[in-house]
C-alpha cells in the first residue's frame, strides 16, 4: 500500500533537503530524487534508495547559469552557448567540477553532470534550499523511470522523506547528455535536445553509444544495454518469424502501423513525436502488470526526438527471444 497522498509542500521539501534528507521532486522529464548535492551523507541516502551502485554518477541541478560556475570549472565557450539556448530544459552537460561536489556524486570522475530543470516547481525548490540538488530518475535502479508521482510512490514510496507532486512530467525521457572530448561535443545521452538542435547552435556533434558493463569503469552508466527494463519482458524489434507470441501480450502502439495484434495502448495515434515521448514510461508502468506476460512495442522512426526514443526502447527490450 502506498503511503501517499499527502504529497510533500515546496518549502517542505525545501526544509527537508537542507536537513540532509532526500525527497522525489518533479522536473520537465522524469521525477528526480533529489539530496542536497554538497553533502555525502544525502547522496548516500539516494544511492542506498534506489539500490543504485556508487559508480553510476549523478546529475547535479541547479537553478541559474550564474551559479554553474559553482559546480563546474574551465568551461567552455560550447557549453555556455548551449546553456543559452537550451537551459532551463531537458540537456545536461557534463564539465570539469569545483571541489566542493563530492566524490560520491561523481562516482570520482574529474567531471560534472548539471543542469537547470525547466518544470517551476524543481525551479523553487533548488531556490528555497538554496543549494545544489543531486537527483538521479526516481525510480529503483534499472527500473522504469518514473513520469508520475504515483509511480514514485509505487517504486521508492517508503524508502525515501518525501514527494513533491507536480503532475505528469511533460516531455517524459531524460534530459540529452552532452559532454566535450578534446574539444568536440559528444551525446552520451540522446534525449528532447535532439542532435540537430544541438548542432544547430556548436555545429558538430558526435552520438556516441556506449555500452558499458555493471562493474566496469562507466562514462554514462545510464546507457547500460539492459537499463529501462520493465519486469515483465518488452520486446521491441522485428520478430522472428516463427515466434509465437504468449498469450496475455500487450502491444503498445506508434501511429497507424498494422499488426496482427490489435494496438492495446497507442503512444500517438497521429505518430506525433512528442505525444509518443510524453506517453511512453507512464504506458510501460501500465502495461507492466499481471496478467500481461508480453509487451510489444511497433516500430518508431530514428529521427529527432525519435533517436531517444529508440534509444531507451532497445535498451528496455529484451535481446534473445
Ligand atoms: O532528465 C534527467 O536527466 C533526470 C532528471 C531527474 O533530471 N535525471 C536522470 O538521472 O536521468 P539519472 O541518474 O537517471 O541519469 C544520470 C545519467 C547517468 O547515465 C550517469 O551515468 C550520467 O548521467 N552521468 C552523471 N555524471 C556523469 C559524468 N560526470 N560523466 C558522464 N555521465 C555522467
Ligand atoms: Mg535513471
């Protein structure tokens, strides 16, 4: 049984976080679960939440690009450019960090991830704790991201101090990870920030798809191959010809594409991106129930909005049927 509602006030929060607790807060792309970013004692709390391991760094959020100086050094013409244009919003940069962030939220890296949330809630709580928020997705790890507050509560509810519910998060994947190697931009994360976008303020940017292992030394940990899984199996993919399907499967839809099961959920029934986008963790929790024993998801093209799309959709999919 869920311990929520009540949800957490802003300034509850906000008192919470300062006090070294660690409280699920909305943003404009997936519910974080926010520490005080500055105290080791608040990132372990998140991490021991969330089952997550201490190698899989976290981001850092703050609340003006003023204050981005204070996380992160040396940095470059390129990041602040995006900044610009993208911030507040769902891009997170990864720069060389200021020693006051802790080695626990860099899992001891040299770098930084940050970025300025857009959803105003996330903005007040960032500015009445008055310090920098670590929130990694609120979900357990390797889980579903969270898009709800009630999906929060379903997966962290009694493990965490509180919830801030801000209502279903609009863009619904997490923020495009851009970090700058000998000088190039790099995603390391594909999300609403699309490589065009990107390009179109720096020029070049390379998408790089890593591949790392649990245990392995890890540049963006959250682009494991089997990250996004729900617990019963997805399969996203064409399918071998011979397979037969279980009985209770589910398909989640895109647009008007044809299938011999007939479309149980459909992400945007006029293939819209950012429909399908906003849809896709909160129709995964809902298909990710008894008696459904299978979860099929069409095909969605590897354009704009769509390269993240795919990104999470493979990584959710089972590999071998
Ligand atoms: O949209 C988002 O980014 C959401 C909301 C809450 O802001 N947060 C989020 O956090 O997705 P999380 O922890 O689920 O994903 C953070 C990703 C991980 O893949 C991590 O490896 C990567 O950021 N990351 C963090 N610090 C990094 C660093 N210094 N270098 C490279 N990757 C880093
Ligand atoms: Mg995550």
């Amino acid at each position: 049984m869920s311990l929520y509602p009540p949800w957490t006030s802003v300034s509850e929060a906000a008192a919470l976080l300062v006090s070294g607790h660690i409280v699920a807060i909305p943003t404009e792309t997936v519910y974080g679960l926010a520490g005080n970013a500055l105290d080791p004692l608040a990132l372990a709390k998140i991490f021991a939440a969330k089952g997550r391991p201490v190698f899989d760094p976290l981001i850092v959020h703050i609340a003006s690009i003023d204050s981005l100086k204070d996380v992160a050094q040396n940095i470059p013409p390129a990041a602040y450019a995006l900044a610009e244009a993208f911030w507040p919003g769902p891009l997170t940069l990864v720069l060389p960090k200021q020693p006051c962030i802790p080695d626990l939220a860099t899992s001891g890296l040299f770098t930084v991830a940050v970025r300025i949330p857009e959803h105003p809630l996330a903005q007040e709580i960032i500015l009445k704790a008055e310090v920098p928020l670590a929130a990694p997705s609120a979900n357990l790890f390797k889980h579903v991201s969270p898009t709800t507050a009630e999906h929060v509560a379903t997966q962290l509810g009694d493990k965490i101090d509180g919830i801030v519910n801000g209502g279903p998060c609009k863009v619904g994947v997490e923020s495009t990870i851009v970090s700058f190697e000998n000088g190039e931009a790099v995603i390391l994360r594909p999300g609403a920030i699309t490589p065009a976008m990107i390009e179109s303020v720096i020029g070049k940017v390379t998408l790089k798809r890593s591949t790392s292992n649990p245990g392995e030394a890890m540049l963006s940990p959250g682009s494991m191959e089997t990250h996004y899984q729900p617990r019963i199996p997805l399969y996203y993919g064409t399918l071998p010809e011979k397979f037969i399907l279980p009985q209770n499967t589910v398909r989640l839809a895109f647009g008007q594409t044809t299938s011999r099961l007939p479309a149980t959920l459909n992400l945007s029934k006029t293939a819209n991106l950012i429909e399908a986008t906003a849809h896709l963790y909160a129709y995964i929790h809902e298909l990710d129930t008894p008696p459904h024993e299978f979860i099929l998801v069409d095909p969605i093209p590897n354009e704009g909005l769509g390269i993240a799309l795919n990104d999470r959709l493979q990584r959710a999919s089972v590999k071998k049927i």
